[in-house]
C-alpha cells in the first residue's frame, strides 16, 4: 500500500516536474524576448503557451543519427545517465510543511551528492561521440562544473553549522523559528551559492561547455532527435531543482504569509530564482575558459572558506 | 524515527531513481515506432563544420585539465570532513573549532602553494 502511495506520488512529481521544464523554456524565451525588445514566440497556441510541446512532438518525430565514428553503447545511454540523477533530486525535496517524498536525515548531502552525477552524462556524451567539438566541450563542461562545485558545497556548511542537521525539512522548520531567512546571516554564502550555481548549470555567463559561436553546440553536437531532448530536459529539470534546493536553503522554503498556500510560495521563490538566472542570460557576455576558472579558485572557494570559518567562530561565540 | 521508516526514505529515493531511468528509456523506446530510420554513409559522418572530418577525436587534451580535477580531489574530500564536523559543532565547541581551523590553513596554505606555482593560471 505504502509502495503504492510513494509511486503516485512519485509520478505527480515526474509530470509537474515536466509541466514546470515546459513552461521554464517558454519562460525563459519569453523573458529574454521581452528585454531584447522582441515578442519571444508566440504562434502557437495564446502568448506562445504550446511552444514548447510543439518543439517535444517534432523531437519526437526526428531522426535518431548515430554516427558512425561514435562508442555507440556510451553514445545511447548518456542521456540517461544526465537524466536520471537530475530527477533523483525531487526525492528528498519538500514542497510544503507536508508535501515531501524521503525525509532524508542526511538530506543535504544527497541532494549535492546526487547533483554532480549529472555531469558523467556530460563526460559520456561528449568522450563517446568522437567530435572535436564535443569533446572540448565536454572536458570544458566537466572542469568547470568540478571547480564551482567545490564553492556550492562550501556555502551549505556554513547553514549546517547554524541548525546542526543535515535534514532540509530541519532547515526550513529552524529559519521558521528562528523568524528569519538564512538569506540575511548567510549573505555570502548566498551570493557564493548564486554564483556557482549558474556555472554548475552552463548557463550563461558561464555557458563554455555550449558556446555556440565557436562549438557548435558543445557535448550534444552530434545528438538528435529525441536523445537531444533528453539533454535539454535533465539540464532543465537540473536548473529546477537547484532552484529548489536554493529555496529551501536561503529564502525559508514554503514559509510565508499565510494568505497563499506554502506550496505557492515555494513555486514563487523558484520562478523568482529562475528569472534571476535568465535575467543574467540577457543581460552579461560569455567569460573566458582561464578567467573563469580563475574565478572560482581564487575568489569563490577563499569566500566560503572565510564564510564557514566566520559563522562557526559566531556559533561558538554565542554557544 | 525507527528502524523501517528510516529505510522506507530510501525506497522513495529507488523509486525516484528507477522512474528516472524508465522515462527516457520509455521515450526513446516509443520513440522508434513514430520517427524515421534511414542512414547513409554522408549522414553519418563526423560533423566537422562541413569538411571532411580529420583524425580521431579520442586525443589528450591540455594538462591543466588533469591539474584541476588534481585540486578538485583534495577540496572535495576536505568538504566530506567538513559535513560531520559542522553537524557536532555544538557539542565540539572551541576544541573542535581550533581543530579545524588548523586543518582549513593547511588547506589553504595548499591553495595558496598551487596559486603560487601559477597552476591555476590558464592563460
């Protein structure tokens, strides 16, 4: 019976999940469309609604090449491998006081552990299509998601240091009696976290592993068809789930005035994430691969070092 | 929390996971029936920006490369310390708190040696 409740569950979670990727995309065209003062898509269906599952059906429809030069067995399930840990995420997530799969008492760390799997399918995809522009990309890609980890892991220690639990439902539970948002005692953290955050998920200003005007397309050069789309999901559905563990971390999850639901709230603070990232997409130019991995290893990771220091001398401080 | 709840958590997680699996392998299986299949040698090919593709592209690549991920083991290890550390801190006090200030300067004295040897320096 329980088997049968968490697998409903799990299922509402998959097709909200692929609801909120299509409505991510179309936001995120719509956004960037609006500040290059052009309309974004809007053919298909009112305000361009249906766009995006216009796009999935003719995926859909594509020819799945293969090149011959390819490791084809690698080649066939990267998209999986990229795919499958990104969705994992949504287990130990909670949407709401009483809205979560798997109360995980080491949930943070399986939430960051779980995460950086998502770059094998990086690796996989662009080693085994034997493209050079694949392969640049890929070894690029998997670099930087390497370096901005380190400063993403580091930032979260110092709000474990201040609840003493690695449980995200604790965390939420003690910013709500606490009266504050870990937004405010933890300011660098947040900023450090915001930062690598966008290079974890190759976007832009960050986006080397895909620069399109000199790889092509980076890892999924070579892949069509329904495999690509793959690839585009698992990053989304990736940029989702960071927004939520961003949420639940910084800004008190579901927490909120009590004239919406906390489930609202929660969708809010993502959509609030999400539109910061595609803000930054408009709005800065593509850095080089040595600034930007300078960048992580003399400003980022010193910064949450002295963040974690910083916050357990206060602990301590205080007792 | 007992016993078996504590393990139910980690069914949720297997559940997640398999699904994860499933749906693209489902996708891509269905996917078979509706899309066309028909390859010939020029479709196939490597694409090189419209030449002839040169060479292998399972070559080596730049050795900073190696250096990062080098660094990346050491940091991400001393965040597996981190973790259990910042959890007890309560309980640790100033004991563990000098502990791990002597062990985050060795770190970055590291840090800073490689900074140094210009091993992060790309250019």
């Amino acid at each position: 019976m329980d088997l049968l409740l968490w697998t409903a569950y799990a299922v509402i979670i998959l097709m909200l999940m692929l609801g909120g990727v299509t409505f991510a995309i179309l936001f995120e065209r719509k956004v960037i469309g609006a500040m290059q003062l052009r309309p974004g898509p809007n053919r298909h269906g009112p305000w361009g609604l249906f766009q995006t599952i216009a796009d999935v059906l003719k995926l859909l429809l594509k020819e799945d090449i293969i090149p011959a030069a390819a490791d084809k067995k690698i080649f066939l399930i990267a998209p999986v491998i990229a795919f499958a840990p990104a969705f994992a995420i949504y287990a130990a997530l909670a949407f709401d006081e009483n809205i979560y799969g798997a109360d995980l008492n080491i949930g943070i760390l399986y939430l960051l552990g779980v995460a950086s799997i998502t770059m094998l399918g990086v690796l996989m995809g662009g080693w085994s299509s034997n493209n050079k522009y694949s392969l640049l990309g890929s070894i690029r890609g998997v670099a930087q998601m390497v370096s901005y980890e380190l400063p993403l892991v580091l930032s979260v220690v110092g709000i474990v240091i201040l609840v003493g639990s690695l449980n995200m439902r604790e965390i939420v539970f003690f910013q709500e009696s606490a009266g504050i948002w870990f937004i405010i005692p933890q300011f660098l953290a947040f900023v450090v976290y915001i930062i690598s955050s966008i290079a974890e998920l190759n976007r832009a200003p960050f986006d080397l592993p895909e620069a399109e005007s000199e790889l092509v397309s980076g890892f999924h050069t070579e892949y069509s068809g329904f495999r690509f789309a793959f690839f585009m999901l698992a990053e989304y559905t990736y940029a989702i789930a960071i927004a939520a563990i961003a949420t639940m971390l910084f800004l008190g999850g579901w927490l909120g005035p009590a004239f919406l639901p906390g489930f609202v709230w929660f969708a809010l603070k993502m959509v609030l994430f999400m539109f910061l990232w595609f803000w930054l997409t408009a709005t800065l130019p593509r850095a080089r691969v040595g600034d930007l991995m300078n960048y992580s290893w003399k400003v980022l990771i010193p910064l949450a070092i002295l963040n974690i220091v910083a916050t357990a001398f206060i602990k301590v401080w205080m007792g | 929390m007992g016993l078996s709840a504590y393990y139910d958590n980690y069914i949720i997680v297997l559940i997640f996971l398999i699904l994860g699996i499933l749906l693209p392998v489902v996708a891509l299986t269905f996917g078979r029936f509706v899309r066309p299949k028909n390859p010939y040698a020029e479709k196939v090919t490597t694409y090189e920006s419209g030449i002839q593709p040169k060479g292998d592209a399972q070559v080596r690549y730049h050795v900073a490369y190696y250096l990062v991920a080098l660094e990346f083991i050491i940091f991400d290890v001393e965040t597996v310390f981190l973790f259990p550390w910042a959890v007890a801190l309560d309980q640790l006090g100033w004991y563990g708190l000098n502990i791990m200030l002597i062990f985050l300067t060795i770190l970055v004295l590291g840090l800073a040696y490689s900074w140094k040897k210009r091993v992060l320096e790309w250019n």
